[in-house]
C-alpha cells in the first residue's frame, strides 16, 4: 500500500525528464496557487527535513531511480486520509518545477483512502 502513485502520463513526462536532469524528487507545500501543486526537482535540490513527510517513492519503469515524494507536515495535515495520484495537465504552472518549460504541469488527483488501506499505512 502506498500514499502515492502516478499516471502514465506523469511517468512518461518524468521519465523525459530524468533523461535531462538525472534523479527526481517530489515535494508539495501547502502555500497558495500553485505552491499547493507537487514541485518536481532535480534529488536533493530541494532540502527536506522535520518540516517535511515522506509520502513514498515512484518506482517509475524505465528510470534506475526511484522518486521520493514529500509533502509538508502542515500540508499533510489536511491530506493524511487521502490516495494521491500524480497526473501531468497541459498548461504553465508557476514556479520551479521542472516540467513548467514545457507548457504542462503536474497535480494532484486524490480520493480517500479505505478504512483497510489507513489500517494498513499505520
């Protein structure tokens, strides 16, 4: 069971961008407009630390890394009985993230997680 997954789609795109940039990281905070939207960056270029939850890691075919997902403690707060599903949308999105050069970006689909699949994250 995991918090995180993504679509083909968004493997597709991160696998583009793997290719460019070499190992990924996710992170989402809880700012306002797109600071609430996942963030992708090069691994480790975004610093994490007690402020940050570790969601999981993509394990994405085709890329020899996994991509370590993280989210903010206060985010995360808000989102903790919830499945979240990265997807990639056509559109600019502000800020740093990787993929914003290419006229698309990533979200978040979510659904509630099952009483069984909270009992089973812990």
């Amino acid at each position: 069971m995991s918090r995180v997954d993504l679509t083909d789609a968004a493997a597709d795109l991160l696998r583009r961008l793997a290719a460019e940039h070499g190992p990924l990281m996710f992170h989402q905070s809880g700012g306002c407009c797109d600071g609430s939207a996942p963030m992708c960056y090069p691994a480790g270029e975004f610093r994490t630390g007690a402020a940050d939850v570790h969601l999981g890691d993509l394990d994405v075919a085709g890329m020899h890394d996994p991509v370590p997902v993280w989210m903010s403690r206060a985010q995360f707060e808000y989102w903790q009985h919830t499945h979240l599903t990265i997807d990639v949308v056509e559109g600019r999105g502000s800020g740093f993230s990787l993929e914003a050069p290419d006229g698309v970006r990533f979200l978040i689909r979510s659904r509630l997680l099952t009483d069984e699949e909270l009992a089973e994250l812990g």
